[in-house]
C-alpha cells in the first residue's frame, strides 16, 4: 500500500532532502543510495535511487557526488561498516558543507533502524516506487536466531540504504521500544 511514489531526476526547490547510503566494494552487494524527501512532516518519499553492482569505488562516489550536487541533501547517513568508513570520509573532504553522518551497523541496530521502516509503512508514513525495493522489502525478514536480513539468495542492500535515510527523519522513532506501547 506503500508503493504509490514516483522517482524523480533532480531535487526541487524548496523541498528537504536526506540521503542513506549503504556503500559495497565489489562481490554480489550493491551500492546503493536512496533520496528521501522529507518535507511533508507526515510522509516521507522515496524519490531516487542510485544502485549499481560491481561498478569500482571511484564511480560511484562521483554518481553519488552527482546527487548530492542534484539534490543538495540537508543530512546523509553512510552505513560505515566495511568500505563505508572510507567512502564517509571521502564525501566530507569532497563535500565539507554537507551534513555527513557516519553510522554503524550492528545486530541491534539493524533491528531499530528497520523497525523505524515498518513503523512508517503502518502508519502511511512513506511512499517508495513499485519495483526493486519493494520486492527487497518482501524478501526482508527476522531469522530463527532473531537476525534481521534478506531471505536465502536475495540482498538487502536497498532496505539498508533505506534504513539509513529513515533513520535521519524528523519522525523517526528512536528506538524499537514502540512495540511496547502498543
């Protein structure tokens, strides 16, 4: 019920973008970038998507170079586990104005910040296009051993991206502690 959104080439004026970037160095991972515009307080939209696989490090820094210079992001999140820690540091020497968090990915946090996802799903709060990330969010699920990750044989490279840009949403719930509540 989500996927009623539209990609869109470049930014618009007026609007407040954030960027999630789940970064890969080669192997069967993608690299990926989602743009998620975050103006409208009660739903966020997922409005481009960067994914490439086996593209060198190089070009996709300068395709993500590309969107933040289309989308003049207020706030990116880079997924700093493995080549993440580097690709972060190259965006803030490339981009010094920009607001670059660096952000670790852990067992735990993996949980929270793909509970944030769902949080907003159940309550109309973000749109995304039909396609890749729906079918990767389909495929998303919780292990035996309470692992968060893509069913056999399938990634979650764009769900992860999509972590991290939900994560820097005004309406982001802090932790997984909602469930709690309700």
């Amino acid at each position: 019920k989500c996927a009623t959104g539209h990609l869109l080439e470049c930014g618009l004026v007026n609007r407040s973008y954030v960027f999630g970037i789940d970064p890969a160095a080669g192997g069967a991972d993608a690299f990926v970038c989602i743009v998620l515009d975050i103006t409208d307080p009660k739903c966020a939209d997922v409005v481009a998507i960067h994914q490439e696989t086996g593209k060198s490090t190089d070009y996709n820094l300068k395709k993500i170079g590309q969107l933040i210079e289309d989308w003049m992001p207020v706030h990116i999140a880079v997924e700093k586990n493995g080549i993440g820690q580097v690709i972060g540091e190259a965006l803030i020497n490339f981009f010094p104005g920009s607001m670059i968090e660096l952000r670790n990915t852990s067992r735990p946090s993996k949980i929270t910040d793909t509970d944030r996802i769902l949080y907003l799903m159940e309550r109309d709060g973000i749109r995304y296009p039909k396609g890749p990330l729906v079918d990767e969010l389909k495929a998303f699920r919780q292990s035996e051993s309470g692992a968060r990750e893509a069913s056999p044989g399938r990634h979650d490279d764009l769900v992860m991206a999509l972590a991290q840009a939900v994560a820097l949403t005004p309406e982001s719930v802090p932790t997984a502690s909602f469930f709690d509540a309700i």
